[in-house]
C-alpha cells in the first residue's frame, strides 16, 4: 500500500490517428506493456525496438527442414545398423549392404546439399 502512495498518475487523450502511431511503435518495441513504452519515452529513456532479421528467419526455416531430414535420415540409418548386428552370415551382409546403399546415397546428397546451402547463405552474409 505504501508504495502506491508514492506514484503518481498521468493521463492524457489523444486522437485516433495519434493512438494509432503511437500503438504502432509500441508494438514494434521490446516492451509488454504500453506504460512500460511510454514511460521510457516521456522520460527519454533508451527504448528498445525488436529488430527482425529477415535473412536469418530464412535461414533458420531452411536449417530446420534440413534438421527434419536429417532426423529422419539418422533414425532409419540406427534401425538399419541395429539390423546389421544381428546379422550372423556373411551372405546376409551382402545383401543388407545392397539393400541400403541407397540409405547412404541419400544421408550424402543431403549432407552435401547442406553444406553447399551453408556456403551459399555465409556468401551472402559476407557481401553485406
């Protein structure tokens, strides 16, 4: 109760339009709550603005498909190992070896395509 007694209120109307540019920069800022916002304006304080970097948006929903793949890639990957070390007999070798050639193909393109991917975004960032 006693810290309340020592603050004050300000209050203030303003027009629509001004509400509207004033709520869109709060929105833009790092803040939750308006008071917040305008408190540090009014007192012309450092407001803190969210920033978005689009690029690395981009960036990170490429990256995370690629992690899904790779997931995936890896899961069936152990299942298969798991398979080969139950195997007693050389001919069952060979022909889990065939069978999952194309496993391995495709873990190397994605790796590849990856790591390309990777080169292509670093090339970008650095001609900024």
């Amino acid at each position: 109760m006693e810290a309340q007694k020592n603050k004050s209120w300000i209050s203030f109307r303003v027009k629509p339009a001004e509400y509207e540019k004033i709520e869109g920069h709060f929105l833009k800022s790092a803040y939750r709550k308006l008071s917040e916002y305008a408190r540090n304006v009014l007192l012309q304080k450092p407001v803190f603005i969210k920033y978005r970097n689009e690029s690395s948006d981009q960036f990170l929903t490429e990256m995370l498909l690629l992690k899904k793949e790779l997931n995936a890639i890896g899961n069936n990957y152990n299942q298969a190992v798991k398979k080969l070390h139950t195997l007693n007999h050389i001919e069952e070798v060979k022909s889990w070896l065939t069978r999952h050639e194309t496993l391995h193909e495709n873990f190397l393109h994605l790796a590849e395509n990856i790591y390309s991917r990777l080169n292509e975004i670093h090339r970008q960032w650095s001609s900024e």
